[in-house]
C-alpha cells in the first residue's frame, strides 16, 4: 500500500502543481520505500476548487 506522508500546493509557471511524499508499506507491515516523491500540474476543476476551499479555510484561521 502508498500511503501519503506530506503534500503542499505550490503556484509555478506551468499553473497550480501539488508536490506530494509517500511511503510504500507491504502487506506485512514492512516499510518498502519511504519519502519518495512526486509532483503533477492541477488541471480539473474538482481539484482547484478544494485547493480553493482549503486556501479559504487557512485565510479564515489567519483573520484575513
């Protein structure tokens, strides 16, 4: 199983890309692989509207 240690949104050149960590466990519990990454460009609606709702929800707890 992948299982998603860490993710974060960042806004380059190419458009809004999610860089993400995971680590692969077996069936067993055995650790496989551990921070490896990966990264695409946001390119459907679903996805940039819960970047949206997210960036909304830190925006509110910052008071702004």
């Amino acid at each position: 199983m992948k299982k998603v240690t860490s993710f974060t949104h960042l806004v380059t050149g190419e458009g809004d890309r999610i860089a993400y960590t995971y680590s692969e466990i077996s069936e067993d519990g055995n650790i496989l692989s551990q921070n490896t990454k990966g990264n695409f460009i946001v390119t459907d609606a679903d996805t940039l509207s819960a970047i949206e709702t997210i960036d909304r929800i830190i925006n509110q707890k910052l008071g702004d």
